[in-house]
C-alpha cells in the first residue's frame, strides 16, 4: 500500500506529494536511529551490567522477587541482563525500587570562550571600504537578549583547549536518585567558588556522571578529555555527548572574589546563571527560563551565529565583492538574514535590495539596519523569488545578484543551491551582462577512514555475550529501504577523520545560467591512495564568488597523510557510508579506489548517488 506525504523541497522552494511505502516513516525511524552507537559503548554496557547484577543481589538478599521494568527497551540489552543475573520478570515496578542506574550527578565548568560565545551573541563585524573602517553593530535588543534556553549539545572533547580559559574548577552542581520519586517542581541549586583566574564569565561546560549503584562503586562518566580520570580510557559515544549552555550576559570576574555558579532547571530545561550571593540567603528565588525575545536564537542556530562571526569569512567575501562592484551597480542580495547586503552597501552600491522570504527575517533585518542607520539605504522585499515584480525594484534592473547561499531550510550541503532556482526565477529581472555572485558551485568529495563515526553504522554481532544480530539485522534492513544510497549531514569537525583520498570534484553548477532542463550526471572513480579503512565519502559544496576567491563548506585544507582532516566548522558535511562499514570482516588492505555515479535532477533538486568500492567483499550486493 501507498501513501501519499506532503513536504517542503529544500532545494527547490516548492510544497511537494511525494508517493510512499506506507511503512517509510518506520524504515526511516530505524536507519537513523544510530542503535548501533549504544551497542558499541563497550564502557556503557559493562557498567550497566555489573549494575545490575548488583542491584539484582540486593533485592534477592531482601527475600524479595527481583521483578525489573526495562524502560525503553529498545534492543532488549537490559532486560536479557537482567534475567541472566538472576531477575524473576521483566515487567512491573514496586515502591522502594532498586533502579539501574541508581544516581545521576551533574558537573559544571565556568569557562571565557570567544569562540564559544561566538554561538551565541552577533559580534560588531568590520568592513574595510575607501572611506575607511565601516563597522556593523548588532542591535541594542540582540545584546541584551539572554538567548535560546536550549542546550548546544557538542562533541566537547573536541574543542581545543586553547579555544577556552577555565574559570572554574569542575564543580558538582546537583545529583538525582533515580530510586526515589523526583519532584516535577522548579528548583536552582548553587555551588560557591573562588575563580581561577579573572576574566568574562560567559560559559558553562556541563555533564553527568551515573551510578550504577547505591555505594557508587561502579560508574560512568561523561567527562571530556581535560576532566576525565584517564583520558587515555576515554569511551568515544554519540548516545550521550556534553553540553554547552550560555550565560544570559557574560559578566567580569575577579580571581580569588568568591562568586555562586547556579544550575536551575523546570520540567523542561537546565540553565545557568552566576550570582555574587548564594540563592539561599536571597530566599531562593528562581529566575525564569531565559527566553529569546530578539528573535535572532528563532532563526539562526548556533553554527549561524559562527558563520556570521567569523570575520575572515567576512573578509573574504568583501574581497571578493570588491572585484564585481560598480559604483552603479543594483544589487539583490539572496540568503536567509545574511550581512551581504549591507557589506555591498558599505563597498559602494549605488542600491540594494534584500529578499527575505519569512516575515521573522524579515523584521529582524529591519532591526539590525535601524541599529546601523540603515533602514533607508537597503530596501527590504518580504516576498517568494517567482513573486517578484518590477515594482518591488523600483523599475530598475539588477546588475548584481548576490548569495552567501545560505538558507535555514538546509540540512545538506547542496540544498543550498536553492539560490540557483531563486537565480532562475528572478532572471527577467537580470540587466544585460548581470553578474552573479557566487558565479558557479562545486560538489566535491573525498574517502576518509573515520576514527568513530563508522560504529553508528557497523553492526556489534556480540554485545556482552548476547547475540544481537537480529538487531544489527533489523537495522540493516531499514538502511536499505533506502538510507544505505543517501547521505546524511554531520558536523565533521566534532568527529575526527583521515583522508585516504585526495579531495575531488564531482559536479559543477554554473549559477551565470538558469537551472538547465536536463540532468547533471558525473560517473568515474577516486584513486585511493593512503591505507586505511574506507569508512565513508564526505561530500560538499565550494562556491565559487569569483575565479580567484572560492568559499568551502567542507575540506579547508589539504590533509597529511597521518593528520586528521580540517573541516569547516560553521556547516555539516555530508556522508555517504560505504557498504564495507556494515562488514566486520572489511579487510585494511591497500590502496584502491571508489566508483561513483552522481546525477543531480533540476525537476526535483535532488541529488542521487552511489559509491562502491571497487574491490569491496563479495556480500551478494
């Protein structure tokens, strides 16, 4: 049976019916799941065995039935544990229970991160022009906006420690028994210290440890790399990763004068915030959750706001526009509440003209030009690309359509070729020899061995001596309903890899010219030439603004035979696991290479795929 399912095109812009399998969505649950990250927690699974051994000894030695509830079953890991230590039934909970794990303790670290913050808070950004230092600045209500109250849950470890100071020492902030009734009600919890160093607060680095037991003898940490008892044990783990949060405004500290880190949390989230006095003595009031009243934390996530900050990507885009800029020059700029048109204003455009497709955007842009005297210079169009007249542009002809590209509607890399369809539709608004920035787009890829991101994909087999290949099976099956031929985007600079090819272009999208009727189809090979694993192709997208200045979302530079790639840090890659991933007995063998056939299809946006390594194991595919 078939179902129809309404979606957004990314790519495109338009409202689509797409023709289903009426089980798809369960398939699609399944294949992105990541089950087999959990299994593969080799320090996980041992720890919640020994707990439960033990919990299931204490309440045999109560003269009492051991009678388990396993909450969230999923593979059955837990309850198979617990019927092997000796557990009567999996079934039921009674008062007094015993509960694996038992406690749960919550750390925090108060940090000064520039780089961090930058998640965070709009930095005044520089425009170098003829008449000197233009600067942006963000607009009084952004500054002063506490942010999102949702938690940035990262990769912690791999932050370079040189990208923060520490300004605490790591503090234990709260603990939850798990074997007693948790009250649903609001609640802070403070921890008095005495900075190490004086600097901005603007930071708190957090995460838990679990108990499997009530003597705390058997536990497990979540601690990055600088906190952990034995880096060199670190278990790697996807299921369960640290957490960012962000003052509501960073505030001066001093070394040595005493200062109340305070965790607050309601049914729905934790936040942080620094006080002078302990909540105790001020008869513990509890802030309310920070909420964004800016609207900025609404349409840009943290990665955005990265984007934006970064001042090099700036320069390199004021660079770029200062090649293609005539002082009469009509410009139309299109990206999501992008800074692009005020730097073309700032280099010199006789006119600008912004699109904004979402009316949030749209007020929000109207907020940062008043902020820079500048809400009489852009003219803001709240309108579709198709809708656009002559009027909205005052009869006049766009000499230059600019694009970062970058659309909030993206989750891979080429969805931004959006700008190619908005290219397309606007193109009777073109004057003769327009010039379009970007001027072309790139795909390329490259085959990396990954040092952990493959065990989400690779099946376990044997999990604390229980055969779980019904399960690797089950999730094998979901993949290729589908998943198996299609990326998916991650933030590679949280997931270290080696690159066991040179980086290679597979497409090229000439962004001069509307989007072309038929297909673009690349078929041929990448040459290994390193040894390794081949877990994967990474793929993005390199946009060309000029012939001498391209922009990457991917691979900044050339990787070292022994060294981990430099990844872009502001976007996700995309990876396309290869079949091997799913086979433990995928040898390391010797250099080869990986087949490819690449089409992308203007009808729909879509870009398909398939890569195969050449002399990949014969597993009947």
């Amino acid at each position: 049976m078939k179902v129809f399912c309404g979606r957004a095109n990314p790519v495109t812009g338009s409202v689509e019916w797409l023709e289903e399998d009426e089980h798809y969505d369960y398939h699609q649950e399944i294949a992105r799941s990541s089950y087999a990250d959990m299994l593969h927690d080799k320090d996980r699974n041992l720890k919640y065995y020994q707990g439960i051994r033990a919990a299931v000894s204490r309440v045999k030695d109560r003269g009492q039935k051991a009678l388990v509830l396993d909450i969230g079953t999923g593979t059955g890991l837990l309850s198979m544990m617990a019927v092997t230590a000796g557990a009567d039934f999996c079934y039921a909970i009674e008062e007094n229970c015993e509960a694996v794990p038992h406690r749960a303790t919550v750390y925090a670290q108060l940090v000064e991160s520039r780089t961090m913050w930058s998640w965070n808070k709009l930095f005044p950004i520089r425009v170098q022009t003829r008449l000197g230092e233009q600067v942006i600045v963000p607009p009084l209500e952004l500054e002063r906006c506490p942010g999102a109250p949702s938690v940035y849950d990262i990769q912690l470890s791999q932050v370079s420690p040189t990208d923060f100071t520490a300004l605490s020492n790591v503090l234990p902030m709260f603990s939850v028994d798990f074997s007693k009734q948790v009250s649903s009600s609001a609640a802070c919890h403070s921890r008095q210290f005495e900075p190490l160093a004086s600097g901005q607060a603007q930071v708190v680095l957090s995460w838990w440890d679990i108990e499997m037991d009530p003597e705390g003898k058997i536990k497990c940490t979540m601690a990055p790399f600088w906190a952990h008892s034995d880096p060199q044990e670190l278990q790697w783990r996807d299921h369960w990763m640290q957490c960012v949060y962000f003052l509501p405004q960073e505030e001066p500290i001093t070394q040595g004068s005493a200062v109340c880190l305070v965790a607050h949390h309601d049914d729905y989230c934790v936040w942080y915030s620094l006080q002078r006095t302990s909540p105790e003595k001020k008869g513990r009031v509890h802030p309310v959750r920070p909420v964004c009243d800016c609207q900025a934390h609404l349409l840009w996530n943290r990665p955005r706001f990265g984007e934006i900050n970064d001042q090099d990507r700036t320069d390199q885009y004021v660079q770029a526009l200062r090649t293609v800029l005539k002082p009469d020059s009509v410009c139309l700029c299109v990206s999501d509440g992008s800074p692009l048109c005020m730097l073309a204003h700032h280099l010199g455009a006789e006119q600008v003209f912004t699109m904004e497709s979402s009316a949030a955007s749209h007020r929000l842009m109207k907020k940062i030009f008043k902020a820079n005297h500048l809400e009489d210079k852009i003219n803001v169009i709240e309108k579709r690309p198709e809708l656009l007249t002559s009027a909205d542009l005052e009869g006049k002809k766009v000499s230059l359509l600019l694009g970062e590209p970058f659309f909030t509607t993206s989750l891979l890399p080429w969805h931004n070729l959006y700008f190619w369809y908005v290219r397309t539709a606007v193109d009777q608004h073109l004057g003769p020899g327009a010039v379009v920035m970007p001027q072309a787009a790139s795909l390329y890829a490259v085959v990396v061995e990954f040092r952990d991101l493959w065990r989400v994909r690779s099946p376990c087999g044997n999990c604390e001596g229980f055969d779980v290949h019904i399960m690797d099976d089950m999730i094998k099956r979901a993949l290729d309903f589908r998943e198996s031929k299609e990326a998916e985007p991650h933030p590679l600079w949280e997931y270290p890899c080696r690159s066991l090819s040179e980086a290679q272009q597979i497409l090229t999208f000439d962004f001069q010219q509307p989007v072309p009727p038929q297909p673009l189809c690349a078929e041929g090979s990448i040459k290994l030439s390193r040894p390794g694993r081949s877990h994967g192709v990474v793929l993005w997208m390199e946009y060309h603004l000029t012939p001498a200045s391209t922009v990457s979302t991917g691979l900044l530079n050339p990787a070292e035979d022994k060294e981990d790639c430099c990844w872009n840090p502001h976007c996700k890659q995309a990876v396309y696991f290869l079949s091997t991933t799913l086979d433990p007995r995928a040898p390391l063998g010797s250099p080869h290479t990986v087949s490819y056939v690449v089409e992308f299809h203007p009808r729909t946006g879509e870009v398909t795929m398939d890569f195969t390594l050449s002399d990949a194991l014969d597993d009947g595919h």
